[in-house]
C-alpha cells in the first residue's frame, strides 16, 4: 500500500484536515480509499487567519513534511495557494527540501481540476 502525505491549507476550525464534514474531506477520502493509498494529512497552517495574514509556512511545519517524507511518504501538495506558499517559504527557511507534486485541491469546483487531481493521485500510486 502506497504510503502519501496530503498537505493542505486551510483547517476550517476543524481538529483534522480534510475533515469528512467538508466538500474537499468528503472528496479527497474518498478517493484516497477508491484508490487505496495510506493517508497521512496535514494542514499547512494552524488557522485560517495564518493563510489569510501570514501565507507563509513555518519551518516547524517544514521538519514535519521532511520527517514524513523520510519515513517514506510521497509528499503531495493540494492546492495553489499551498504550492505557493511552500515554494516562497523555501526562500527562508534553511530545510532540507523533499520533492512534492502539486495537485489541485480537491474542493475546487472546476470538474478539469478533480479530474486532475484524481489522474495525479493515480499516476502516484
């Protein structure tokens, strides 16, 4: 069984990300049992004013990625503003970096992005 970490952005006053009271949770658990992948998720940030004030990542969540990623989890990142997120705080923090795909989040209401992000999410396994 393939062994992925889900990054996403915004915990909506949630204690899980991608929670199942949620489009994206609903969506995104479903497919990841569809497709039987070990899922381990993250929220980027630990609320929702820290995306909307501070779109930055913390170098605590950085060493959280990098410690998944060395225990073997393909490390994937689900929308744009988390890609842009992680990518400019890269710049600060002196992290090892561990390879991501980027994938479109799965809330999004462009039926081209669940496609997408379905297609990648195979193409992972």
């Amino acid at each position: 069984m393939k062994k992925i970490l889900l990054i996403g952005g915004n915990p909506k006053g949630f204690d899980e990300p991608f929670d199942e009271h949620t489009v994206s949770g609903r969506r995104l658990r479903a497919l990841v049992k569809e497709l039987g992948f070990d899922a381990t998720y993250l929220d980027l940030w630990d609320n929702p004013s820290m995306e909307e004030k501070w779109p930055h990542v913390t170098e605590h969540k950085f060493w959280e990625i990098y410690r998944q990623a060395e225990d073997g989890r393909e490390v994937i990142a689900l929308g744009l503003k988390v890609k842009r997120a992680i990518e400019e705080s890269l710049l600060w923090f002196p992290v090892p970096y561990y390879p991501m795909v980027f994938l479109p989040h799965p809330a999004s209401r462009r039926k081209g992005d669940l496609e997408k992000l379905r297609a990648g999410l195979k193409e992972a396994v």
